[in-house]
C-alpha cells in the first residue's frame, strides 16, 4: 500500500489580514463619523478609508486567488508532487542531486534559527527549486519529510 502525505497551503495570513483592515475601517468611519463629521457621506473622501480600502481589495483579491489555486504537496513513496487546481508537476526522488536547508536570517542574538526554505537541485533544471515550508500547514513535519529526503539521498550518493 503506497503512503500519501498531503501537505496544504496555508490561506490563514491572508485572512487574518483582511480582518484586521476590515475591522481598522469599520472602527475608524464609527468614531469619526460619531464625533468629528457631521455626514457618513464625507468620509469616502478620507485618505485614510480609501488607503485601508486598498488595502482590503488587495488582500481579498490575494486571497481568492489563493484559494482558486489551491496548492498542495503530495509526498509519495518515490515522488514529491507540487500541484495546484491548473496543473502539477511531479518530482522524481532519483531527480533530486541535493537538498540544501536556509535558516531565517538573526536579527538579534537568540533569534530566528528554524528552518524557512528548503532548496532543492533538480538534474534537469539550472537553478534550485525553492519551497518555502512556511506557506504550509505542519510545516515542522513538512520540514522532516525533506530532512528524511536528504538522508536518504546522501546515502545513495555515498554508495
């Protein structure tokens, strides 16, 4: 029986986002609309509700576009599949030369040592094929299926 690990994309910033904005807009046109205009009328001409409400137009049309992609890492017992609701593209083991780990950058002494990017060095592709395990849900045991990957690749290289 083959084992299928199905890792999804995470939407949940893009959510977050769009709720702070929103809320933002709807606190900033009660009280200024309460204490300081005599009209709700006069506060589409605000700077401040028309650069929020781009905000929430990015952020919303960001999101749909994420959703309607619906992207996906598939780990099967001799293949990674990237794909998402247009296409995929599948990612033989015995393609795979290297995996390479980059860390987040420190900012400040004791910060940012986990895993962000996984890269990886493809026979038929020039450059490193970069994932960033972030954008996924359960990226720690994302991040161990890749560590797992490399193992087993540099033992097949050291034979």
């Amino acid at each position: 029986m083959e084992q299928v690990r199905i890792y999804k994309y995470k939407l949940d910033f893009y959510y977050k986002s769009l709720i702070v904005y929103m809320l933002f807009l709807i606190v900033y046109a009660i009280i200024t609309g309460a204490f300081f205009s005599k009209q709700y009328s006069d506060l589409y001409k605000a700077p401040i509700i028309i650069i929020s409400s781009l905000f929430i137009l990015y952020y919303l049309v960001v999101l749909l576009v994420n959703m309607m992609r619906a992207k996906e890492m598939i780990f099967n017992t001799d293949r990674i599949i990237i794909k998402n609701r247009f296409g995929h593209r599948e990612i033989l083991f015995s393609d795979i030369i290297g995996i390479r780990f980059s860390r987040e950058r420190k900012h400040r002494a004791g910060e940012g040592s986990h895993i962000r990017r996984v890269k990886l060095k493809l026979r038929d592709r020039k450059r490193y094929l970069r994932i960033r395990l972030s954008e996924f849900w359960d990226d720690n045991r994302l991040f161990q299926e890749f560590r797992n990957l490399a193992k087993e690749i540099n033992t097949k290289a050291n034979a």
